[in-house]
C-alpha cells in the first residue's frame, strides 16, 4: 500500500486557486539556490519568503488564467499553450504587486523579461513557463511526471516545447526529455545566463 500512495503523489492533477500556498512554498524552496531567483532576490535571509510572495501572485494574477497549471504533492507545473501567449502579458495590477515583491530589483526584472522576449521563437509552440520540486521531493519523479504531462500535450497537437533554464545543472533533465540547448541568452545588468531549449514533436 505504500508504494501505491507514493506513486499517486507523482500523478499530475490540475492545480486550482486554492492550491496557491502549497505551490507557491514548493516553488520557492526549489528556486532557493537558483541563480536567476538569487541575481533577482539577493538578500538570502528573506529570499524564500520574497519567492513565495512571487509565485504566489505569478500562479493567482497570471498563470491561472491562461496557461495550463498542473501539480503533484510537492511539486508545480505551469504549461503555456501557443493559443494563450499573448494573454500571458501581465496586467497593471500584476506588475504593480511584483515590482512591490522586488522592491530596488525590480528594474532589473523588467529588462530581464524584455531582453528574453527577443528570443521568444514565433513558431507556435507549447512553453514550459515554470517547473519546480521541493527539495525534498527531488528525484522522486514528480518533475518528470510534470514534464511528460504537458509533452503529452504538445505531441497531440504535434506542435514542439520550449523552455529556459536558468540553472545549468537543469540541462541535462531536460535533455533526457528532448530538449537541445538552441541559444543562451545573456540578460542585461550583469545578470546570469538563460539557456534557451527545444524539443520537437515526438512525431517529427
């Protein structure tokens, strides 16, 4: 019985509003050592409760609405697919609560966030926007399982994933999935590089 109550927290379900706190904890103890969420939250004292505050309003504000957001028990997913891209522009309000959450860094976000638009590819194309694990859930599949999830989707429609990763050690999971390394994308401000990946249909 155990191990079928372990697999069934590796299974992907929607994730709803409520979901918010239980996502937005396991996100930030994911990107705690990321060095994206470190250049952009320096201060490491506060830093999982800045990421928390972030996720939380990137999740509630944005992602709810228009990408397809999934979990597990430890761990988040939030998939875009080509018909939402352009309903994934943050509004006022949004851009208002983030720049609060990144307070001096958050001209710094903005340039980033411009700067990676340059390299937004205009085939359409299912974008993995988020991932992330909770430490103490890494390596126990509920990431891949996320993965394959939305790449399930995007072979359906026989349409290719993107992503970026932001930490380099990531790239080699990614790879395991089908995903190549096509640019690096180096963000204004001294900030750390990005790591542009795509995985063609599983039928192409």
């Amino acid at each position: 019985m155990q191990n079928v109550a372990v697999a069934m927290t590796d299974m992907p379900r929607p994730a709803v509003i409520d979901d918010a706190g239980q996502i937005s904890g396991s996100l930030a103890r994911a990107f705690g050592d990321d060095p994206m969420m470190c250049w952009l939250f320096p201060r490491e004292s506060s830093r999982e409760t800045s990421l928390s505050r972030y996720f939380t309003t990137l999740f509630t504000r944005q992602y709810i609405r228009s990408a397809v957001c999934e979990r597990t028990a430890d761990a988040a997913a939030f998939w875009m697919p080509p018909e939402a891209r352009d309903q994934a522009v943050p509004d006022a309000g949004t851009i208002e609560e983030l720049r609060s959450i990144l307070g001096d860094r958050a001209d710094a976000f903005a340039e980033a966030v411009t700067e990676d638009a340059k390299h937004t590819p205009r085939e359409p194309h299912w974008y993995l926007a988020l991932i992330g694990a909770d430490p103490i859930a890494q390596g126990t599949g509920q990431g891949a399982a996320l993965v394959r999830s939305g790449l399930a989707r995007a072979d359906a429609a026989g349409l290719p994933a993107r992503l970026e990763s932001s930490k380099a050690s990531n790239i080699p999971f990614y790879e395991h999935f089908g995903f190549t390394v096509t640019d690096e994308v180096h963000l204004p401000g001294g900030g750390p590089p990005l790591w542009s990946m795509r995985r063609a249909p599983a039928d192409a």
